[in-house]
C-alpha cells in the first residue's frame, strides 16, 4: 500500500539460516508475482526492516529489472562459449548495480522513508547477526565512502553484484532530500 503496488504477489519463506530474499516476475499476466524470504530474514529482523526488503523486491518487480536480464541469458555463455561482448557485459553488470539502487528507493518508500531501518539490514545481510549484535552509526559508516574514492578503481569493487553499501546508502540520502 505505501508504495501503490497492487499486482497480486505470492510470498513464500524458504527454510533456510541465512538472511536473504529475491522476487520472481510473473511468467505471464494470469500468474502472481513470487517473493521469497528465507527463514534467517523473517527472524532476524524488525516489521520495518522487513518493509524494506519487501518495497526493494517489489520494486524489481514494478520496475520490470527482469527484462535486461533476458539478454544476459540469452546472449552470455561460459568461457568460448561466451557470445556476449566484454563491453557489453560490463554495461549490463553496471545496468544490474542501478537497478539495485532504484529498487533500493522503492524499499525506502516502503520503510515509511527512514533509513535507519534500512542500513540495519544491510549490516545483517553483511554480517548475518541479528539486533543483539549490532551497533552503527550512519555517519561515521558513510564517512568510507572517501575511503573508497580514494582507493580508485577497484577490480574488486567490480565484481560485486550488488553496490557496496556506504553507496547504496548514500543513494538514498540523496534520494531523501
């Protein structure tokens, strides 16, 4: 409701300790929406953190990230058999860490706009800790975002499929004002 989502969507807890969660976009419009939540996720966190990876999946939904992914799979193979081009490749990894931030912002939406909640669960996803184990302070946490631009290009900062968080967070700072 707080972000105006009304597509029917079917929400499904995996049995499994990690925290984690992804979303399934219909394969056609007589078909819910699937989100999935493991077991870890549904424990570990607060209805306000649970707001958020809901509003980020249903974001992917909304947004329809699914479709670029199609041409991952239908272009990309494994090693020779690889008939995606490397600079395409890139684009399309950089394509996927956007999509990211702007599920990112439908999660925030979803969160009632606050962003504690939400780097909270970035910290459990990191860490795999639930409240009890966690402390943070969202400034000094955003002050390694100079760390990283410092540190220049990285190639491991590259290989991630998601962006790091000190971004992700920052993103929605500047989403918020």
């Amino acid at each position: 409701a707080a972000i105006g989502f009304s597509s029917e969507v079917e929400l499904y807890v995996v049995n499994d300790a990690s925290i984690n969660a992804f979303a399934l976009h219909a394969a056609s419009d007589s078909e819910p929406h699937i989100i999935s939540l493991t077991s870890g996720a549904v424990e570990r966190m607060t209805d306000k953190e649970l707001s958020f990876v809901l509003g980020h999946e249903l974001g992917h939904i909304a947004f329809d990230h699914y479709r670029a992914n199609q041409v991952n799979f239908a272009l990309d193979g494994e090693g020779e058999d690889r008939q995606m081009p490397a600079l395409l490749a890139a684009r399309m990894h950089t394509w996927d860490r956007l999509a990211e931030l702007s599920a990112d912002r439908v999660g925030f939406l979803a969160a009632g706009e606050s962003l504690e909640p939400i780097v909270s669960v970035f910290f459990k996803l990191a860490s795999g800790l639930g409240p009890e184990h966690l402390q943070f302070d969202i400034s000094a946490f955003l002050d390694q975002l100079q760390l990283i631009q410092d540190s220049g290009p990285s190639n491991l900062l590259a290989h991630f499929s998601h962006p790091v968080t000190p971004v992700r967070v920052r993103a929605l700072q500047l989403y918020a004002e």
